[in-house]
C-alpha cells in the first residue's frame, strides 16, 4: 500500500478545499455571532472537546487571549457529567468542539452551560447532531464524511473555525486577508518535502514533539497522530517547559520534532533546538522560511497563528507514511473506534 491510498492521506488532502467551502458556507452565520459578541462581549470563554478537538481548542485559547484579550479556559468535561458539579458561568461564551457531536459528556456539558447563563456555541462536523441541538449557534466544520479513525481535515477545519470567528470578532484586516490565502496556501504546502522526518523516525521508539504559543496545539496533535497511527510513543511540550525536567531524557540520537512560527517564540523555540542537537540529539524543525539540514520545509507569508494550519497539513502527510514504514494501516489503529463516547 502507497500512502496516497489510505484515508488519511486522502483526507488530509482535501483540506484545502474544506477550508475554502467553510468560509463560504459560514460567512453569515460567523457574521452575525461576531456582532452579537461585539455588542455583549463575554465575560470569559469556555471551550468542552476531547482528543483532537481538544487540541483545537488550545489552539482557541492561544488565538482568543492574543487578539481579543478574553481569558479563554477548557472545561474538564467530568466536572459537570460525572461530579455533575454546576459552574458560575453566567455571561461567559461556551465554545464545544466535536467532529460527531455524539458524546454524551460534552452534549451535558453544553446542556449544563445554557442553565448556567453561558451562549453555547457548537463547533461541528455532523450539523443534526445532539450537540448541535442543544447549542444557541452552530458553526459547521463542513468537512464532509471523514472515514479514517484518524481525524485530519475535521481538525484542521476547526482550526479554521476558531480564525474564522475571531477575524470577524476582531475585525482585524491583516487576519481577514490572511483568512482569504489560507485555502491557497494549503494547496501550495500539501507537496511540502518532509521525508527527512519518515526516513528519521521510521525506527524511533519516543520523541517529543515541541511547540510554543500558537504551535503548542499543533505539537498536541502531533504526539496524540505518532501514538494513534505509527505506534510510536510521543509526548508534546511547550519549548518553555520542555527544560524543567523532560530535558533530562534528552541525549545522543533521541528524537525531537519543533514546530516554530514566526512570532515572539520563535527564537526561544529554535534556542531549545540548538540545546537539544548540543546534547547529540535527532532534531528536526518546521518553521516558516528556514531550510538547511535538519529543517522541514514550511511557507512564510502568512500571519503566525495561520502557520499550525499548514505545518499540521504537512505533518498528516508525513505520518500516513511514517505509518505504513512502521507496518501500521494509519486508518484502522488498534483497539479505536472512530466515535468515542465517553461520560
């Protein structure tokens, strides 16, 4: 089997055209939020998700506190579906997260955030879903059928949720015009050469996979993928806690993967890279712009936070590789279901 015929390459390939077909669809609907927040902002926002939309979800927190200064925290669903604990969340702005909108914690969460006073928005792949029911606002993902177990494009279409609303929260030009070359830009990344990192893994037992800032999300979800499809233990760190400790496992040949973004973490992300490569380690670095031995290619142009959209993209490509080099079928990972319900 190619790479090219699983579902997950597949899959991450039409993310480009996902993104454009959101925009689209949602323009009226993110427009019409976007005003109501103007109007009323809220106090603070909650973002509920699991897994991959979890990862999405700190990618929120870092997009909403930067540009629009609103404390931005997650839910931890069993709070309210096991400890059903109820939560002062009156006039704070609720953002679900879900490709299915099927697990019953997170449709009692959202359900138990409109009791509390919150606006309930729902960020979702499957538009009749009971998550979707119970919210004020649905934004859709507009991904389509997405087969594989491993979640790609439903992840990087919420991505483009979170920047969709914000553009349109904020009004900021540069982000709405860099909303306007996403698409395009994805398209020019998919034939981003990043064999460097199935050639450099392909018989690695750990790694850490380490980001900062907007790139922290993204380093998430690349540790969770590595674990998912490859059967590779992978832990993720933000290049500020990475030194406290983990650094200690840090020695010759042990691998670490950096995603880097062209903003004030940029040159403390790469400081980490250089320490770790001082120490013999295997190092590999996406980050806009940079080339040379042991960086991946990544384009520059676009505001920082669009950059975990396409270093992602291109990561997804390379796992779906990284996967079948391994002996794994990064469609059908062991012991997982493409729904997780939990309570």
């Amino acid at each position: 089997m190619h790479a090219s015929d699983t579902l997950m390459f597949r899959e991450a390939h039409e993310s480009a055209d996902v993104v454009a077909r959101q925009f689209a669809a949602n323009e009226r609907v993110v427009g019409e939020l976007a005003a109501a927040l103007r109007a009323q902002p809220p106090r603070f926002i909650v973002t509920c998700a699991r897994g991959s939309s979890d990862h999405a979800a700190a990618y929120a927190k870092y997009v909403f506190e930067t540009q629009l200064g609103i404390v931005t925290a997650s839910a931890s669903p069993s709070v309210t579906s096991v400890y059903a604990a109820p939560q002062q969340w009156e006039g704070a702005l609720f953002i679900a997260i879900s490709q299915s909108g099927k697990s019953p914690d997170l449709v009692r969460n959202a359900q138990a955030a409109k009791v509390a006073g919150a606006r309930v928005v729902a960020m979702v792949n499957v538009e009749d879903s009971p998550l979707a029911a119970v919210a004020d606002t649905v934004i859709p993902l507009h991904a389509g059928p997405e087969r594989s177990v491993a979640a790609t494009k439903s992840y990087l279409a919420a991505l483009a949720a979170i920047l969709h609303l914000c553009a349109r929260w904020h009004g900021d030009a540069k982000l709405c015009a860099a909303l306007e070359a996403l698409p395009g830009a994805l398209r020019a990344g998919w034939d981003a050469d990043w064999s460097a990192l199935v050639d450099g893994l392909a018989g690695a037992h750990n790694l850490f996979v380490v980001g900062r800032g907007f790139g922290f999300a993204a380093a998430l979800e690349a540790a969770l993928k590595f674990k998912e499809t490859c059967g590779l233990h992978a832990e993720a760190f933000s290049a500020a806690e990475v030194k406290h400790g983990p650094m200690a496992l840090v020695g010759p040949d042990f691998p670490v993967l950096c995603f880097a973004q062209d903003d004030g973490t940029l040159e403390s992300t790469l400081a980490v890279a250089n320490e770790f490569r001082g120490r013999g380690a295997q190092v590999l670095v996406a980050a806009p712009g940079r080339s040379g031995e042991g960086f991946l290619p990544l384009a520059a142009g676009l505001p920082a936070l669009c950059t975990p959209l396409l270093t992602i993209q291109s990561f997804y490509r390379a796992a779906s590789e990284l996967a079948l080099r391994r002996g794994f079928n990064p469609d059908v990972p062991p012991h997982l279901n493409k729904v997780t319900e939990t309570v």
